[in-house]
C-alpha cells in the first residue's frame, strides 16, 4: 500500500512540476514587455504618464504571476515532503519486516529453550536513523504574501490551545517510568478520547520490550511536535532564540530533557545547538549538542 501511494505521489508532483513550468512559461511575455518598456524610456529626457501607467500595470501583473509561480512551487515542495514521508515508512515497513524474519529464524532456533518468545524488535539504531530522517525531511514553511505570519507548529511557534494531533503523529508525551518518576518521551498519538480528554500513546521506543507501551494520558501532558521547519532568512520569527528554555530530545535517545538555546540555525538545514541539565558536568550543563527543529520545545521559564 505504501509503494503504490509512493508512485501515485510522484505522479502527482510531475504533473505540479509541469504546471509550474507552464505558469512560468506564461508569465515570460510581461518580463519581457517590461525590459522593452524599460529600453523605450532611455530615449526619454522626462518619464511620461503613458509609461508610467504602463510600468504599473505590468508591474502588477508581474506581481501576480509570481504569487501563482511561488504556489505552485510551493505545492511541488510539499508533495516533494509527502514522498519523501512516504518513502520514510516504505523503509520503515522494511526494517520491521527484517526484523521479523530474523526473530522468526531466531525462534525457530530456540523453540526449546523459552515458553513465551519474545516478539522481535527494531534495534535502537535504525529507529534513531529514521527519527533523524523524518527530521530531515520535515517541510518547510514559505509565506505566500509579504506579510504572511507563520502557522501554529511552524518552528518555534507552538500549537493552538485547542489542537488535537491526529493518530499516527509523533508527540512530546509525559509517562511516569518504573522508578515512579515522570519524564517526557517520545510517543505516537493511538486516539483521542474527545468525552474524557484523553490521550492513548504508545512509547516509540520498544528496545527491549515484547511490546511497545502504552499510556493513557490527560492534554496537559501532550504536547504537539512542529510540524513544518522555519527557515531563519525567512521567518526568523519562528526560530528559538539564543538562551531560551526549551525541552530537546537528547541524541541517540528518545526521551526530552530540560537545557537551553546555546546557538540558532543559521538556515533551514541547521540544527541547534543546545545545553542539557546535567549535573554529571562540573557547570551543571552539558557540552552544546546539535538537535533537529522537529525535537525542540519552548518552556515558560526565563531567559539564561
């Protein structure tokens, strides 16, 4: 099924790309009608009303033909971001599958030795390598006007109080752990009760267990992931700012910890930098570790 929806988008995104290079194609003549016109008023000592009304217009029409080209491109960038998320979970699909063969075989092997075998995992790496891929091919967020703001979840900019991540998204969950104390995790959103307000999640880390966990949790202790990468030429806006609080994903882990905004992405392919509580280190923070925007969250505490 994730094949075939593979295929479908990417013929999708060649009929955008075709459309985008008609709408290019189109809009040639007014870019040249405004180079002419530009060439005509040299010969002028004084610019008349007739080329000044003429540069206007086709100014304007210039203006709207590139809003129509930015859209296009745009649509193209995001079904670009559907293919590669599909292709993510192509490969996902097939790690699992690999997996499940080499536990099968492993059972077949050990059939004598254990009552209840254990139901083969992913292995922590191949789950890592594919957190950061989704990382990596998370969209990016581009305003269609002048003065178009960024969404909810664009960035640093946080969801609305009343968004419901859908099932299957990715969350930033608070669980209690066996030792009785609460942490935040990663987590894959099951279900949304909307009568009790309650979440049901599954840990995304299952190493070492025969099944992935499951927790039932209030709103308050769920917290939607940026869905859309901000880029800082663009909307610096939606960047976290040097020595702001924040909650990050701790590399190579699957949990979120507390620490601080040691430096900002310089363009939309660059990570943060970010400080860790630890109290291991003599300063009480760890050395700057580099993080994606997707597993970064602010916390309403004061700026270092």
């Amino acid at each position: 099924m994730a094949e075939n929806a593979v295929k479908a988008a990417l013929k999708e995104l060649h009929l955008l790309v075709k459309k985008t290079q008609e709408e290019r194609v189109r809009a040639e003549p007014t870019l040249v009608n405004i180079a002419k016109t530009h060439d005509k008023m040299k010969a002028e000592s004084k610019v008349s009303a007739y080329f000044k009304n003429k540069l206007k217009s086709l100014y304007v029409a210039a203006q709207e033909d590139a809003r129509k080209e930015a859209g296009m491109l745009q649509r193209c960038l995001d079904k670009i971001a559907e293919v590669k998320m599909l292709r993510s979970k192509v490969a996902n699909s097939a790690a699992t599958m690999g997996h499940s063969k080499a536990g099968a075989s492993g059972l077949a092997a050990s059939i004598f030795e254990t009552e209840q075998p254990r139901k083969p995992v992913m292995r922590r790496g191949v789950l890592i390598s594919l957190l950061q891929q989704a990382a990596n091919q998370l969209p990016v967020w581009r305003p269609q006007e002048p003065d178009e703001k960024p969404p909810p979840l664009c960035g640093a900019i946080p969801a609305e109080h009343n968004f419901v991540p859908k099932p299957g998204s990715q969350v930033c969950a608070r669980i209690q752990g066996q030792d009785g104390e609460e942490q935040w995790i990663l987590a894959e959103v099951i279900s949304y009760n909307a009568h009790l307000c309650k979440y049901t999640v599954e840990d995304i880390d299952e190493e070492g267990s025969t099944a992935r966990e499951r927790h039932v949790l209030t709103k308050r202790k769920v917290l939607a992931l940026p869905s859309m990468k901000a880029d800082p030429a663009v909307t610096p806006s939606a960047i976290h700012s040097k020595g702001q609080s924040v909650m990050a994903v701790y590399p190579q882990t699957t949990c979120f910890y507390k620490g601080f905004i040691a430096s900002v992405p310089s363009n939309v392919d660059d990570d943060y930098s970010v400080l860790f509580e630890d109290v291991s280190y003599p300063e009480g923070y760890s050395p700057a570790l580099k993080v994606p925007q997707r597993y970064i969250l602010p916390i309403k505490e004061r700026k270092r």
